[in-house]
C-alpha cells in the first residue's frame, strides 16, 4: 500500500525498526564469512599468511559488523540527545527557516496547511470534551470560559480562533514574527476574538522567564516535532501550568509507516505538506514521549490515534498510534511523586488487582 516497494534499500534500512536489526544484519555476515573462506587458504600457507589475511578478515568482520547497526545506532543516539541534551532554548532555526517561506500561506484551506485546518475538527472537540469532563462548572454557549490557555507554535492561529470561540482566553505564541502578523490580521475580523486572544512573537522560555504557573492549560498541536530540543519544552511546559494544568500533544510516531506515508507520500508524492517540512529523526514514539513527560512531573491520561484520509482530506481517531497520535497529560502537583514512581509489586497487586490492571493501560 502506498507504494512502499518504491523505497530505495537505503531508505527502507533508515526507517527499518530496532527488532529486525538482527535480520538486516545477515548480509553484512555473508560477507564476512565469504571473506573468511577467500583468505582461509593462507591459514595453509604458513604463520606469515595467516596472521597477514587474519588481519583483513578481522577487518572486514568488524566493518559489516558496524554497518548492521548503523541504523539502531542512529536511532538510539537520537534518543539519547532528547534525554540527555543541555540545550536551554526550544527554539530551531533550520525549522523557523521552513515556515518563514509560508507565513502568509496559514488561513489559504486548500494550500500547504490543508491538513491542519480539517485537523480541527478532532482536536478541538478533544481539547473540549476533556476539559468539560474535569470540570462540572461551565457555560452553555462558552463552554471554556474562564479557562487560560497557552498555545504553544500558533502559526497562524488556526487552533487559538476555535478555542478563543469557545469562550477560552488564549495566548498564542510562536517565534516568527511573520506569523503573528498573519494571526494578528485574521483575529481582526472578528471582534469577539479581539477580546479573547493575544498572540506574542516569542519562544515557550519568554514566557517562562516572565511568570510561572500562569496557564490552566497548554496546546502543543504539531509542534514537538519541529523543536530543538524535547525535554527542555516539556520542562518549560511544566514550569508554566498551574498544578493539575493540561497538556494537550499531538505529533508523530517515529515508525517505518509514519516515513513512507508522512515524508514519503505526504511531501515527495501528493506535495500534501511543502517537502522537507518533517524530519523523521525528530519524530518521537509514544512510548518516549510518555517517558518524558512522566520523568518531568507529568501524569499521561490519554494517548490516542489518528488517521489522516488525503482523498477526502478527514481526520479520524483510531486505535493505531503507527502514524500519527495525540496525547493529553496532566501536571502532577507534587513532580517528585512522578518521577519516582515505581511498578506496583506482587503483594500490591495481588490487594488491588483492578488498580494494578488500570495502571497498565492507557
């Protein structure tokens, strides 16, 4: 499906997953057994052939050896550098080069961001219905009011407008000024969202260092994957939600499918996203990001799926989280309770099997 036969043997070795390494690796063994038989005659030979083609066949041993696990290297030292980087800005430069090109391009509904505006039709109601479902106190009509929430990459402002006309005061923020001016522009149109929504030419650290626990919620809709660094946004986040505050993420899986359908369909084949908008090596899994965000203070309450349908150009939730998924995440009050929480033991589960049951589900 998809045409993934189309893939070089290059591409398909970069997007191969971790479990087959073993079996990626064979041909890269044949050789060195192939060489092992070539120069296994100088063993014959004497001391001086053996040792000499001994050698060159340690060598090429150890060089199919390195090119097996080219790929898991990769990807292991790519999640090495989320946990262990000590960068202190979020903020990418090569990603802020991509949408300079179309920052005027956020509210054209067929052009580049297509995609995004029908992803409305599922986030919001997501972002809502969980909002409506913690809380007993809202308004018909503006079911958020009340609510201050910080959108993380407004872009344009394509997710702040529904949110702001939902009743939620928003503040958007993102660090191309070319975009807040498109935001700016667009909210103009509509007095309601002039009272309702500030957009900031500014990174997720501006508005740390100008206060803290500020926001009953955050939104990071397509954007973890563009940042310069994971860990310190999730820091960040946290740092600026008030305790028991929401996360809200949606992002991609960093699976074989999500690079043939995400970079090679989406952007080579269908032009759906400008190509080079995404790159796999900074696409995060499910399973990291909830490490993260549980090791920073953070209680996963929601992973979900989502499926995109270019023909129709719908989204849809679906239990697979292959490609494309979303998250929601609640602060803990207490972030040491989180970060060392442990797996319940035998004897707890055997007490309160329901509650070790629930604790391994999503």
């Amino acid at each position: 499906m998809w045409g993934c036969g189309g893939l070089s043997r290059a591409a398909r070795a970069l997007v191969a997953p971790r479990g087959r390494s073993s079996g990626e690796g064979r041909p890269g063994r044949r050789l060195g057994t192939a060489a092992g038989d070539h120069y296994g005659q100088a063993f014959q030979r004497g001391p001086g052939g053996f040792s000499e083609n001994y050698s060159w066949k340690m060598q090429l041993t150890s060089n199919s050896t390195r090119f097996v696990h080219l790929t898991e290297m990769k990807s292991s030292m790519s999640a090495m550098k989320r946990l262990y980087s000590t960068s202190h800005t979020t903020v990418d430069s090569k990603e802020m080069k991509k949408f300079q090109l179309l920052a005027h391009r956020w509210w054209d509904e067929q052009g580049e961001y297509s995609a995004l505006h029908s992803l409305n039709d599922i986030r919001v109601p997501f972002i809502r219905d969980t909002l409506l479902n913690m809380s007993s106190d809202h308004q018909l009509g503006s079911p958020l009011s009340g609510v201050k929430i910080l959108d993380v990459g407004c872009g344009g402002g394509l997710l702040s407008e529904p949110l702001g006309r939902l009743g939620a005061s928003v503040t958007g923020i993102d660090p191309l000024e070319d975009n807040i001016r498109t935001a700016e522009q667009h909210k103009s149109f509509d007095p309601v969202l002039a009272k309702r929504i500030q957009y900031k030419p500014c990174s997720l650290e501006d508005i740390v260092e100008e206060a803290t626990e500020t926001f009953d919620v955050i939104v990071a809709s397509e954007v973890v994957e563009h940042v310069a660094d994971l860990e310190t946004f999730i820091k960040y986040c946290y740092q600026v939600l008030k305790p028991e505050g929401s996360l809200f993420i949606t992002t991609i899986n960093k699976t074989q499918l999500s690079y043939i359908l995400g970079i090679v369909v989406a952007e080579r084949i269908m032009g759906i996203v400008p190509e080079g908008t995404h790159d796999w090596e900074k696409f995060v899994s499910p399973e990291e990001l909830e490490c993260l965000l549980d090791s920073n203070g953070f209680l996963v309450k929601t992973v979900s799926g989502m499926s995109y349908n270019p023909l129709s150009g719908s989204w849809s939730w679906t239990e697979s989280t292959s490609i494309n998924y979303a998250v929601h995440t609640v602060k803990s009050r207490v972030k040491e309770q989180s970060s060392s929480r442990e797996p319940p033991s035998e004897t707890d589960k055997e007490e309160h099997p329901a509650e070790a049951s629930a604790s391994t589900t999503v």
